[in-house]
C-alpha cells in the first residue's frame, strides 16, 4: 500500500505499468556492451541490484527473509491454531467464537507479509502468489480441516442430485420441486461423469474441500483480467489479495454458482484480453513507459480468430447449462462492454452468442420452470425497490449478534463500493479502461429480480472483480500522491486491509453454527435416507439437515418453516395439531418421520424463523404424544416416526426400530 497513485498519466493510456522507473533512477546494471575493469568494476559489485522506486521500501538483500520467514511462520501458527479449537464454543457468532488468539495473529503475520512484499520490488512473484495462496488456505480450509463433515445444508442438498441424476442417467423422474436442477444439470452432470471416471461412490468425498479448489481455480482468469489494466505485479497481486479479502459472501460452497461463476470470470478474462491485444495493436495506443505487449500487430483482423471464438461459446454453453442467474449477468456484463464504440467487433459477437443460447435454453429445456416462475418474475420488474429486501417474513427475533454481522456485511460491501469510486475520482486512467463498465454492470439484474433476497450480494459478487482491482490502485501504488511519510501510508494501509478482513470473517464465519454439522445430525438423516422404503415423508422444522433431500425422487419432503404464513402461525399455537394434519396426508403411501436437529434449532435461533425455542416446543409435542415414537436419539438429532393408532395398532411396526 501504500500511498494513492498520481493521477495525470498521458491521455490515451489504456494499460499502465506502475513499475516503470525514472530517468533519475540509479541503472541495476552496467550499460550493455561496456565491461568494467579493476577498481571500477569492484564498485559495480558493491551497487544495488535493484531499482529504487518512488515510495517504496526497500529491503536490503540480507533482510529479504523477513518476508520469506512470514509466510511459512504464519501458516505454521495457523495450522498449530487448528488444534485449540472447541466447536461446541460456537455461539451466535459462529466460528468466530471457537478461534484461539493464535488464529488471529497468523492472520495478521500473513498481512503485513503480504505488504512487505508488496513494498519490495526485488521480491519475486511467487512470494506474492504464495501469500495469496496462503489467505485462501487460512480462510476456507479452516472449516475443512475443523469439521467431521460436509458443512451447509445446500452442498448436501447438492451431493444428493448428483446421486439421484447418478441413479437415473439423466433427469430424475419423480423429482417434486426439486425438478429445477434437471433444468439446468451442467454442473452436477460433470460431477456424475467426474464420479464415474474416478469410480468414486460419491461426492461427499471431495465436496467438503470444493471451496479452496473453487478459490484457487479463480487465481486464473482474475489475474488475466487484472493484466489487461496493469502489468505491475504490485496491483496485480494487489488487487487478486483483496479480491478474496472481501468476498465474504459465500458462494463458494459446492454449487452450480461456483462453477458457472469461474466460467464467467473466464469467459470475460478472455473478452478483455482481446480488447487489451487490438487496443495494443493499434497505432499510437502504447502508453508511455508502459511494456510492449507481446503480441504482433493484426492490422486487418479486428474481432475473433476461430479457435479463441469456439472456445468462448463452449464457455459461455457451460454457463447457459448450469445456473440460471449466471447466463443474465454475463449477458449484462457483455452488454455493459459493447457500449464504447472501438469494443464491438470483439463484444458484440459473444453478447449475440450469450443471448442466443440463454434464450433457446429458457425456452426448450428450461422452459417449465419459466412459465411457472414468470408471473413473479414479471412482478420483480415492477418493484424494483423490493429487489434487496429479504423475501421471507420472520415470526421470531434475529440474534442480536447477527443483526451486528450483517451491518458490518453491508457496511463492508458499501466500503469497497465507495472506496472502488473514489479510485475511479482519483486516477483519470482507470476511467479509460473498462472497470467502471464492470463496476456497474450487475445493476440491470439487481433491479430486476429478487432472487430470494439475496441479489444484492450475487451483485456484489460479480463487480467485486473490478472493485478489489480499483480499491488496489488506492491502497497499492509506486508513485505518492500525498507528501506522507512512507511508513504512515505503510501503516494506514496494512489497517484497511486488516479491516477488510475482518469484515470477511464476520460475514464468512458468522453462521457457522448452523452451517456446521456433528456426526448425530449426520447419522440422524442418514437413517431416514437408508431405512423407510419408497413413499415415505420426511417433515423438519427448517431445512438445515445435512442431506435431508437423499433420495429425494423416492420420498417426500416437508419444510415448516417453507409454509404459508397461516400454517406456520398454526405450528406456534399448537405444534402437536400443526404435526399431526402435516404428516397425515392422505397422498403419502409410506411412514411419516419427523427429524429435529440441533442445527434447525440454531437456525431458528440465530436467523428469527421461528421463536428460539420452536424446536424444543415441537420435540416435546411429539415426545408427549403416542403417535410419535422415537427410532433414532442421540445427543443433537432425534427421529420420530410418525405411527397413528389403528384399531388398538401402530402403522408401521416393523419399520424403523433400532
């Protein structure tokens, strides 16, 4: 970091190499062709090898393992941390609660590593990569190593798709409101051929680790979309560095959002670098001081060379196949891109692939759940306002600590937007690139649609490529702005990025105690997966189970708290009678099982669905009634089956005994 980036670079600059020296500065080598002798050329061997740039610090060869010994130190205490760590200490705050103090300060050691190579040209690039590397392992390998099982009820829910279309070879009959995945099966389709490849049984054996491949996977394409603004490693790693400082979202989990959003990042790191090689191509276009690019000039060829453009379009079919959300920001993104007039012959021809394929797949294969969902899509195009509002009503009272995390949420997202901004004001170069196009290109879809109150941050999500890179040119630069002393403009960025991190953890770690699992919970639902036979219902009181859709194509599922505002009303008022009309529907062939869980409990708790104590007052409804008997209890899971009393006889006798 250091201090902001000058902002008068020469008109009709469209990439900037930051690290380019002055002709004040002393050379690194000797001039070429002169070979200096006797006295001369021992003064030569005393000299520096490496060039002093403006602002930076610079470390003597000697003191360059300062910041090689942080990075292996830091994970070292990060690693001995893990084995302090008590899960049942997580409370309101999650993960954050169970963390020993040796986890926060290995934290903080990778950071001001991380900046100390930063400030060090003489440093090589991999120290930097290798820095990165190491906040992804600290951030999203924690809760992998910590945990017995897969963590989040949607990767289970996922794993359990990839199972039935396993099962099934394709499209799962039978598949209830879970027939939207068949509609878009790219990503679970790719893990059944994965499973069949390797002969692995299922994807619970890599799923847990899918956030740091899913992290690590997007090293690629950000750093070949930073390239096209910038050659210097500085901002290049800058920006890559607060990239995953920031994501606090959480998308990253075993989903078809991950996936499809490491396409998009692809697909428009390939679109920019195009844009970046005709840019260069162009007469007059090279920047003073900035490196040649080394691509050759193509004078007549102004768009796409076939392979790059077939490659794209496989892209961009991924994409289109596997999330529905995805295919609209990419198409917004392309959009947002073609709007400068020298960008179309390279953009236009993706944008009309884009929409071709997303409008014949809504139309064709993804066209049931279209036509049901388009009376609600057509009334989030009327309120917009409505859009970044949750879309669910609470009966209980959010915790405390979790009404704190989401404002430190949203006040972080609103920093880095701000901050993005204010580099935009600052530095007259990156106007004339296309970040601000990027920063403002998911704001067409969170207008639109409400996507289940979450489209605020899938917004975020997607411009938080360009914002990190714009934060980077505030709080990564060569060149001061402001006549401060070089260890205050030092210290004033190592706090931001602290900051920011601690944002990410809040937002990242803050519901851990309902996203984690223990082994009752994950035995508990495993038995109503393995042992009722074909037509059973499975009812919880929410729908953080750890595979409560296994099987799903065989069996019925019931989420209370998913049901009308009056029925859930009804559950509070009488849960005994609530239970008993739910899981006595006539259309159910099979057993009925109700499964309660410490996690539903958590989440009832921690998120307001319900009052805190839902679960607890629905367990003692059924423990006190003889309809409902007990087949599974331990200490965090408990399964009751459903068995109603005919002619002096429970149903079911037989199934389900332990």
């Amino acid at each position: 970091m250091i201090e902001p980036m000058r902002g008068a670079e020469p008109e009709g600059t469209e990439m900037v190499d930051q690290q380019t020296t002055g002709a004040s500065d002393p050379p690194a080598h000797p001039p070429a062709g002169t070979r200096p002798i006797g006295r001369t050329r021992r003064l030569l061997r005393r000299l520096p090898r490496t060039v002093h740039l403006p602002g930076a610090v610079h470390l003597p060869g000697r003191s360059g393992w300062l910041i090689r010994a942080a990075l292996p130190i830091a994970l070292g205490l990060w690693l001995v941390s893990l084995s302090g760590v008590h899960l049942e200490r997580m409370g309101a705050l999650g993960l954050l609660q169970a963390l020993p103090p040796l986890f926060w300060v290995a934290v903080v050691l990778l950071t001001l590593g991380f900046v100390a190579t930063l400030r060090a040209p003489q440093v090589p690039h991999r120290w930097a990569a290798g820095y990165v590397v190491g906040l992804i392992a600290v951030i999203h390998a924690t809760p992998s190593l910590l945990y017995p099982s897969l963590r989040y009820s949607w990767a289970w829910k996922h794993v359990a798709v990839i199972d039935a279309m396993m099962r099934h070879n394709g499209a799962v009959p039978g598949s209830h409101n879970m027939d939207v995945y068949d509609q878009w099966p790219g990503f679970f389709q790719l893990n059944a051929l994965f499973l069949r490849a390797t002969g692995l049984h299922s994807a619970l054996g890599y799923a847990a680790w899918y956030p740091v491949l899913a992290n690590l996977l997007l090293l690629a394409p950000l750093l070949l979309i930073y390239r096209t603004f910038t050659r210097d490693r500085r901002l290049l790693w800058g920006g890559v560095w607060l990239y995953f400082a920031t994501a606090w979202v959480g998308q990253d989990y075993f989903a078809p959002q991950a996936f499809a959003y490491f396409l998009f990042l692809t697909v428009l790191a390939l679109v920019l670098r195009r844009l970046a090689e005709l840019r260069a191509a162009s007469p007059g276009a090279e920047p003073a001081g900035a490196r040649a690019v080394s691509q050759p000039p193509e004078p007549r060829r102004r768009g796409w060379r076939p392979a790059p453009f077939v490659l794209l379009m496989v892209l961009v079919a991924a994409v289109v196949c596997s999330h529905p959300l995805t295919p609209l920001m990419m198409i917004s993104f392309l959009l947002m891109l073609s709007l400068p007039r020298r960008n179309r012959r390279v953009v236009l021809p993706v944008l009309a692939g884009a929409v071709a394929m997303t409008f014949l797949w809504n139309a064709t294969v993804a066209r049931p759940y279209i036509s049901a969902n388009l009376n609600s899509l057509v009334a989030a195009l009327s309120s917009p306002d409505q859009n970044a509002l949750p879309s669910l009503s609470r009966l209980g009272t959010t915790a405390h600590a979790q009404v704190l995390a989401s404002w430190v949420d949203r006040g972080m997202t609103v920093t880095v937007f701000l901050l993005a901004v204010l580099a935009l004001l600052c530095h007259r170069w990156t106007r004339r690139t296309p970040l601000p196009w990027l920063l403002v290109a998911p704001l067409p879809l969170l207008l639109s649609n409400n996507y289940g109150g979450e489209m605020i941050f899938r917004a975020y999500l997607f411009a938080l490529p360009a914002a990190a890179f714009l934060v980077a040119t505030l709080l990564v630069s060569t060149r001061p702005r402001l006549r401060l002393r070089s260890w205050i403009a030092a210290a004033l960025s190592t706090a931001v990025m602290l900051a920011l991190l601690a944002g990410l953890f809040v937002g990242y770690y803050g519901k851990e105690s309902m996203n984690y699992f223990t082994a009752d919970e994950v035995t508990a639902t495993r038995y109503v997966a393995d042992v009722p036979p074909p037509g059973s219902l499975v009812v919880s009181v929410t729908g953080d189970l750890p595979g409560g859709e296994m099987r799903y194509d065989q069996r019925q599922r019931i989420v209370l708290s998913q049901g009308s505002l009056p029925d859930r009303r009804e559950l509070l008022a009488d849960p005994k009678s609530a239970l008993e009309a739910t899981m006595s529907d006539p259309r159910v062939t099979g057993p009925a099982y109700l499964v309660l869980t410490r996690a539903q409990a958590v989440e009832c708790e921690l998120t307001g669905l319900f009052p805190a104590d839902t679960v607890q007052r629905v367990n003692d409804a059924a423990a006190s009634a003889p309809e409902f008997v007990p087949v599974y209890s331990g200490h965090d899971a408990i399964v009751y089956r459903y068995a109603p009393v005919v002619d002096g006889a429970h149903l079911y006798p037989e199934i389900g005994q332990p």
